[in-house]
C-alpha cells in the first residue's frame, strides 16, 4: 500500500483545497482524490499542488499509476494544476515505465478524479 493511500473514506486530518471522486461504468468500484495547491502566483493556473492523497475501493490491482502520480506531487515539488489538466492516460503510462505490468496500469479513474478536484479548487 501507498504511503499516500487513506485508509478512511473521509481524512479528517487532511484538510484540502479541492475533492473529486469517481466510479466505475458498473459502480462496484470508487476513487476519491484530495488536493491540497500552493496558491503562490497570480494566475490559477500555476498554482501548484503540492499534496496529493487517494482512497480506493475496488481499484487495488492498479495502485502503480496511483502512487506514482501522488508521489510526483508531494514529493518532487508539486505539479502545477496547468500541468496536472494536460495530463493524459499515456503521460501516467510514461511515468510509470517498464516496472509494470501494463495491465496493472489504468489510469483513467485517477485522471478524472484528479481533474475533478482540479475543478473543485477552482470553484472555492
């Protein structure tokens, strides 16, 4: 398990800048994103995020696209959102690399949980 996968459905200790979630087509399966984005700059877009944590229900064989996507917020700097909106399911396939097995890699629950709580930010 991800040092940056909750536990609980809801971080108490975690207060954050913007929420998204999203499930599955059958909806046997649930992520939820939580953001926390350095406001440091005059334009949104550069804002960067710099804390990134999920909770997964049903996702567990596709941790690998997850973590590393969480651990290049938290711990390389943060991405900023301009980036992060960019971002594609072949951008977390690239980050990813050959250690994987791509099966094991789908990202797109996370991208559109992400955009989601890139959204949320914006409406705060």
């Amino acid at each position: 398990m991800s040092k940056y996968q909750l536990q609980q459905d809801s971080p108490d200790d975690f207060p954050c800048d913007g929420f998204g979630k999203t499930k599955s087509v059958d909806g046997s399966e649930l992520m939820k994103v939580w953001i926390r984005v350095r406001k440091d700059s005059q334009i949104p877009e550069f804002d960067a995020v710099t804390e990134l944590k999920f909770y997964v229900e049903g996702f567990a064989n596709y941790q690998a696209c997850h973590s590393k996507l969480a651990e290049m917020c938290n711990e390389m700097g943060g991405m900023f959102i301009d980036d992060l909106q960019k971002l594609r399911d072949r951008d977390v396939f690239a980050m990813v690399g050959s250690s994987v097995a791509p099966q094991d890699i789908y990202p797109i629950p996370l991208l559109k949980a992400l955009k989601k709580a890139v959204i949320d930010y914006f409406r705060k």
